[in-house]
C-alpha cells in the first residue's frame, strides 16, 4: 500500500511543480508588461463609485414629502388605534 502513496505524492509533487513554472512564467509576462507601461493611474470608470442598484431611480423632493406625508398619517393612524385597544 506505501509505495501506490508514494507514487500519487510523487505524481501530485510533479504536477505542483508543473504548475508552480507556469504561475512564474506568467507573474514575469504581466510585470515585464508593467515596467514598460510606467507609473500606473487609477481608470477613470474604477475611480468613480458605482451605485449598487443601477435600476434604482432617485427620489425627488415632491415624491420625498409626498411620501413623509402618508407615512405620517400611517402611524398616526396607528397609534392612535394601539391607544384605543389599550384602553
């Protein structure tokens, strides 16, 4: 049983090793590519933030007071019946 681990170690160590020269075969591709381009600024899309909901319109101030107003009355009219039950 050892030496069929054994082999799979040796077989996973070789295939590691493998993959270890391609990693570093890439890392020095995008650094020589990085030294050539010269100091790096920030594009302007990742600059600015973006909203989380694109879809998502903003309020204006009308539909905002509109909007203050009925949940005024909701919870006036609310607690105005919390009140009564606990009376």
């Amino acid at each position: 049983m050892m030496p069929s681990v054994t082999s799979a170690l040796r077989t996973a160590l070789h295939q590691l090793e493998k993959d270890r020269e391609r990693i570093d075969r890439q890392i020095r591709a995008i650094r020589s590519v990085l030294d050539e381009s010269g100091p790096t600024r920030p594009l302007a899309s990742l600059a600015t933030p973006r909203r989380s909901n694109p879809t998502r319109r903003p309020m204006s101030a009308a539909a905002r007071r509109a909007v203050s107003q009925r949940m005024k009355a909701y919870w006036e009219k609310r607690n105005a019946a919390a009140g009564k039950a606990k009376a």
